[in-house]
C-alpha cells in the first residue's frame, strides 16, 4: 500500500507543493517534539505518509496558500 511506503522529506513536501527545504524542517521539528520518526539514513529523512500526516498535524505547521493576491487584481490608470 502507499501510505506503508516510506518516502523522503523531499518528496513528502512535493505532495503539498512545498520546497524540499520544507520537508527537512518538519523533520527537524518532529527531532526536536521527541518522536521517533522520521528515521535519518545519510543525508534523507524517511518516513511513510501517514506518519508524516501526523507531524504535520501534531507540530502546528500550517500550509498556508502563498499565492499573491495580488496578481488577480486589475490594475487601474
């Protein structure tokens, strides 16, 4: 099954259209909240999605829209 798959930080913030760095800062953040996952192998951190979806969750991180909303208005001369 997919949510048994482990996948890297990177591509865990791909998911959510976020930049790797992202990824690698929710990892760090689930180091720092004493869990045990995700698990460093070399330089990536792994973990399957579901625990992923509850570091998310657990950490407060919010995924906000960063689209400008600028770019809908008009401009006006």
């Amino acid at each position: 099954m997919e949510e048994d798959r482990e996948m890297t930080a990177k591509e865990f913030a791909t998911l959510y259209g976020k930049h790797g760095s992202w990824g690698t800062r929710l990892a760090k953040k689930a180091r720092e909240m004493g869990k045990l996952y995700p698990r460093k192998r070399g330089h990536y951190w792994f973990a399957t999605r579901s625990e992923w979806e509850a570091i998310l969750k657990e950490s407060g991180i919010q995924l906000r829209d960063r689209r400008s909303y600028r770019k809908n208005e008009k401009k006006e001369d």
